[in-house]
C-alpha cells in the first residue's frame, strides 16, 4: 500500500511518500518551500522586472503570497487575478479589488491579456511532486490514497471575524467526537473525504478540487494542518504514555501556534495564537491557564489570536515530583525555539525521528478512521510491524 501525505504550511510543504512494505522511517520524504512562498518569489522577480501578473487557478493559502501582490502594486506593477484565484486573498472580491488593487478579471478577459506572467495558483501540485520523485526512479502514478493538510479560517459570513468563524468550526468538530473512542480516532473528526468537506471550508475545498483535475482518482482525504501536526505527535512513544493521563501537546508553526490538552476525555481543550504575537512569556501563561482550565476565548481573541475552547473544567492532574515541572508538554514545530527555556521544559516530540513530518504522519493516522479499508494495514505500520529495509521492499 501506497500513500501520498503532503503537509502544507506557510513556509514549507512536508511530503512522506508511505509504503507499507517498508519501516516508517525508511519512507521517502521531501521538506520544500511551500506553495504560497513559491508564488512569493515568483512575484517580488516579476516587480523587479516591471512585469504585470495574472494569476489563475485556485483559492490557496495567501500570508506571503498576498503580501508579494499587494508591494507588487504599491510599487506601480498591475496583478490582475481570476476569481477562484483572488480569493486567495479575501473572499470579498470588492476588498481585494479595493483595498489591495488587484484587478479581478472574467476568464474570458483573462484569456486575453497578453504580456503579462501567468501564475496558476493552488496548494496541491501533483504533477511537479510526481517529476520530483520520478527524477529518483519513485512513480507517483500508483497510490492507493492521498492525504493533504492545510490551514483553513473558512468562509466567514459578512461582518463574521474570520477567526471567529474559524473557533466556532473547530468548537463545532470538537463537540461532535465520539467520547467513546481513543483519543486518536477522536481527533480524525478534523479530517474530510475530499468529496464531503464542509462548503464554508474553501481552502480545504480548493485541495480537493485542484487534486482531482490534475487526475488524483484515487482515495483522498484533507484536513486542518495543525490537529494534523498534533495528531502525529501523540505518535511519539513517549507522547503516547502521558496523553492517557493528561498532556499538553502543541505545535508551533511559522505563522499559527495552537496547544491541544488532551487526556481521559479526549480533547479537552485548546487554543490556537499567530506565531508572531506571541513571546515565551505570553505563551507560557496561555499554556498554564489551559492545565488549570482558566484559559478564556477572549484572553486569546482580543490579543489577535484565534481563540481558546476548554471542556474540561477540571484541572490537569500536576505530576508530583520536584524534578520536572507540574504538567507534561510536548511541541513539534519550526518554531519550537520560541519556548526555549520555558518553565514547562517542553519534550521536542520526534515521531519516527522527524519533528517535521508530524502533520504527514497525523495525515496517515486520520486514514486509518476516515478510511477503514485502510485501517488495519495503516494501524500494523504505525506500531512498526510490517516494515522490511527497502531492498528486501524491492526483491
């Protein structure tokens, strides 16, 4: 068995190519600037040269790419854009078109402009992931599934912060785990099929469809990149012995930090910050309050972050000993630095010795319960008993 998982984030995109022949460990992988940094470069060169661009295809993450389009007109350049394409930025086309002064053109008209650069955009490029396996003798062209993770505010309402909207979905999936189930299975009500995902989640739609026009037929499911990233910790042995008493497990990526606790009832809560809001001081209190189930929405939401949900109103269980701080953290992330020397003297969590892959193996782990078929061969590999060293794979 065969699975393609592809962690999109803001700076880079993380690929784990699963096969179930092989160890875990001995999967190929790739670690590449994401998409919208891609797009980024692609147009601070097209402002050095003086160049109008058109960009197509697809709603996809913006944060770099939106503020490579918005200098490009400052500086005087023309961006003109389709409008699956300027969603990218706002899906207010007339606050793109006003606020940003990029032009939002009909595909007809955009057809017709000549002399510009055309960028097609989207967060999912099968093609250019098949031709970097191939230049290695590995065909993408036999997958039994897909699996792609990326960040998703949804399609707020009109007057409807966005990072409201997007609590109130996350709040939403939360309360609809079976409290039944292992902690693990819970966390897959963050995953989708690509043909059932919620309409208001555009950019987790926008994957799905950019997969299936490039010829993705097989199974594929798409998830939020940060359950994802925390999903794949709890992977980590020793993650894996202090959630069934109670953990605290986050994920600090370049643009969004969020830390889950969970523990006998699941999730019992989380909050989600933007990365650059905060310092170690700040997420320290955050991370505190959470353990003791004091943590407010608005203690998150009124600094600029996304918000803060918390189930259990009793508080963490604190380990008793005067060796190690009152409650177990464990952080995976690019920018786990920024609790360096924290109090909660966090464990760098390194599922199958990969911090970053975390979200590609959260991906594979949601397979096993969003797709059952998949489950018992997916579950064997992930308690490493089917692996063989590849050559044997290969015989």
């Amino acid at each position: 068995m065969r699975i393609l998982t592809v962690d999109v984030g803001t700076g880079t995109q993380d690929v784990f190519l699963y096969d179930s022949s092989v160890d875990i460990e001995n999967g190929y992988k790739l670690v590449m600037p994401s998409p919208t940094m891609m797009v980024y470069r692609q147009l601070k060169q097209a402002a050095r040269r003086g160049e109008p661009v058109l960009l197509t295809g697809y709603l996809m993450g913006g944060g770099p790419s939106q503020w490579a389009a918005r200098d490009h007109v400052l500086g005087g350049g023309a961006v003109y854009a389709t409008p699956d394409a300027a969603r990218t930025f706002n899906d207010d086309l007339d606050l793109v078109q006003r606020e940003m002064g990029v032009r939002v053109v009909g595909e007809d008209e955009a057809s017709a402009l000549r002399n510009v650069l055309r960028l097609e955009l989207k967060d999912f490029d099968f093609p250019r992931l098949a031709r970097a396996f191939d230049a290695f003798g590995v065909d993408l062209h036999q997958l039994d599934a897909v699996a792609v993770a990326a960040f998703d505010h949804g399609d707020a309402p009109p007057g409807v912060s966005d990072r409201q909207f997007r609590f109130d979905y996350l709040d939403g999936l939360c309360r609809s785990a079976d409290p039944m189930l292992p902690v693990r299975s819970q966390m897959a009500v963050f995953a989708h099929q690509a043909e059932a995902v919620p309409p208001s989640m555009t950019r987790l739609r926008a994957v799905a469809s950019a997969a299936r026009a490039q010829g993705v037929d097989v199974p594929m499911l798409v998830m939020d990149t940060a359950p994802a990233a925390v999903l794949g910790v709890t992977l980590d042995p020793r993650v894996a012995q202090a959630v069934p008493t109670g953990a605290l497990v986050g994920n600090l990526g370049n643009f969004h930090c969020l830390v889950f606790r969970l523990g006998p009832a699941g999730v019992e809560g989380l909050f989600e910050h933007h990365t650059g809001e905060v310092t170690r001081a700040k997420l320290d209190a955050l991370i505190t309050s959470l353990a003791r189930s004091t943590l407010q929405h608005a203690d998150v939401f009124d600094d600029m972050g996304h918000g803060a949900l918390v189930y259990e109103q009793r508080p963490m269980p604190a380990r008793r000993t005067k060796t190690a701080p009152p409650y177990f953290l464990a952080l995976s992330g690019p920018r786990r630095a920024l609790l360096q020397g924290s109090a909660h003297q966090p464990y760098l969590a390194v599922p199958f010795g990969d911090m970053m892959l975390s979200g590609c193996f959260g991906l594979l782990r949601a397979m096993a319960d969003v797709f059952p078929q998949f489950a018992d061969t997916i579950q064997q590999s992930l308690r490493g008993g089917l692996g063989r060293p590849p050559w044997e794979a290969l015989a």
